[in-house]
C-alpha cells in the first residue's frame, strides 16, 4: 500500500516517472542487491519488497532500500559515538540540524526526556548551560556525519564512477520536481534538511 500510495505522488509531480524509472531502477538494484543485510535490520525489512513489477513503486522502493541503509549506518555510528536516540536528537538540534521543538514532539520525547539528554551531553562537554553546541559538540556532530557518509558509500561499490555520475543526473530532475511540488514538509519527522531549489 505504501508503494501504491508513493507511486501515485510520484506520478502526479514527476511527468514521464515511468520512462525515468526503467533507467534509475537498474543500479539503485546493483546496489541494493549487493549491499549486505548484517547489522542493518530496517535496509534488511526493505530490500525483498523491492521485487515490485511496477516500476515507479520499485523505484520508490528502492529509494527507500537505500535511505534506510544510510539509516542503519547512522544509528550504528551513533551508538558507537555513545549517544542513545533523545541524545542524539538534542545534538542534531544544538548544531542546527534539525528544530528543537519540532523533533522533540515529532519523536515523542518529553520535555523531562529532553532536558535529561541535554544534562548529560552537557557533563560530556558536547552542549552548553543552554542547550546550544559546544565546540566540541559540532566536531562531534561532524565526525558522526562523515562516519555514516563513509558506511552508506558502500552501496557505491557495486558502480563505477561513470554509472555514478549517470545516476545522480538522473535523479536530479525527479528530485527537484520532488522539492518544487512541496510534497516534504520542512522540517520534518526523520530531520531531513531544506535543500535550495535553484
């Protein structure tokens, strides 16, 4: 149902999505069907639902497989930095990455939940008194980024640098379609940031 549901938003936004998704779907596959599944319990949940004979919900799906790969990666990279989920929410929203009041009722923390996490990122040296990001914080926020962009690469493993380029051009125009029909609400639940629609 939700792959029905995505398809027809991505058909009502993106005109020619069908012809678009016979020439994604081929490496977002090569991808998704080398990845590993250890240790990346949601991409492992999503990858059998990508076997859709439907093309614009295979794409979706696939889509799908490859954020919650990176997905896994970060929470992987999280728990190895020591930082639970309301944690991890508080860093993201001390360096701006994400609104605080927003996620907080999005992920349904309280504010004792939230004001607890704040108190022991601060004995961490990670915020301030007020919540806001230490310098040290920020470093920590960057480190947990370039970590996770350095797991979720390992789906580029299976492409060479040609088929990389040819990809990423051809999503560039569904995705600014995406972006311009204000389909995503920014901000959102999963923190995803506002990129500029040139």
């Amino acid at each position: 149902m939700r792959a029905q549901r995505a398809a027809e938003a991505l058909r009502r936004v993106i005109p020619g999505i069908e012809a678009r998704a016979g020439e994604l779907c081929p490496p977002l596959a090569a991808m998704v069907e080398d990845a590993p599944l250890m240790a990346r319990p949601l991409f492992a949940a999503n990858r059998p639902l990508c076997d859709r004979d439907e093309p614009v919900e295979r794409l979706w799906q696939l889509g799908t497989s490859v954020r919650e790969f990176r997905g896994d990666a970060h929470v992987a990279v999280l728990a190895d930095h020591g930082l639970d989920a309301p944690e991890a929410l508080v860093l993201a929203a001390a360096t701006d990455r994400v609104p605080r009041e927003g996620i907080r009722l999005d992920r349904g923390w309280n504010e004792e939940e939230w004001a607890a996490a704040q108190e022991r990122l601060r004995a961490r040296g990670l915020v301030d008194a007020d919540g806001a990001a230490t310098p040290r914080g920020h470093e920590e926020r960057a480190l947990i980024e370039d970590a996770t962009d350095r797991l979720a690469a390992r789906l580029l493993r299976t492409l060479d640098d040609t088929t990389v380029d040819t990809l990423l051009a051809a999503l560039e125009l569904p995705t600014r379609r995406v972006l311009e029909a204000k389909v995503l609400p920014f901000p959102n639940p999963i923190g995803l940031p506002a990129p500029s629609v040139e």
